[in-house]
C-alpha cells in the first residue's frame, strides 16, 4: 500500500499539490533554554554554519500534508531549505510545525 492510501482522510489531509507558505521560524526547531549559551559562542557559529532565520519573523516554506493530533489542532508537514551565509550549501529539511506557526504568504 502507498503512504497515500494507508492514512485515515479525518485525521491526514494531503494536498492537491505542495504550496508555498511562510512559517515562523522559532517553531521550526527546539533549541536550548539557556541558548545562546553564556559567556561564549556555539561552535556551530564559529564555523559559519546555515541561517536559522531566527532573526526574521516568517520564513518561505513548502506545505505538504496536515496532520491532526488528539490535543485538538493540526500539525503541518512543511519543507524548509536552510542555506549557507555564502549560498554554497542549501539543505532541506522536512519538520512537522504547529498550525499557528504557519500562514499564508503576504504579497
């Protein structure tokens, strides 16, 4: 059986076709309580690394699927390219996020 075809429709709902949304980027990924860490920088910032997008409020995102969860809402499968400060390197991630952290994206 495809993935499609083994899902309750009430609880999964695919789209027709991904869509571009926007998403905030604070939901994407869980970070530390105490992050930035105190009194020094993350190694992962002194090699450079990708941009989070932290510093922006809504980031460009593909929606796939919604997913609802017995807490009473809707989780969406969104995809995400992180990039590189130079634009070497352009990584995709995929991440279920909260459905108030995604919107609709403004002209």
């Amino acid at each position: 059986m495809t993935e499609r075809a083994n899902h309750n429709p009430a609880m999964m709902r695919w789209l027709p076709c991904p869509r571009p949304v926007q998403v905030d980027p604070r939901a994407v990924l869980v970070l530390p309580r105490d992050w930035p860490p105190p009194n020094r920088r993350a190694l992962g910032v002194l090699a450079g690394g990708v941009d989070l997008g932290l510093d922006k409020e809504w980031i460009p995102a593909t929606l796939h699927r919604w997913l609802r969860v017995r807490l009473g809402f809707w989780l969406g499968e969104l995809e995400i390219e992180l990039v590189s400060p130079n634009n070497q390197l352009r990584v995709p991630i995929r991440q279920w996020v909260h459905q108030h952290a995604i919107r609709e994206p403004h002209p």
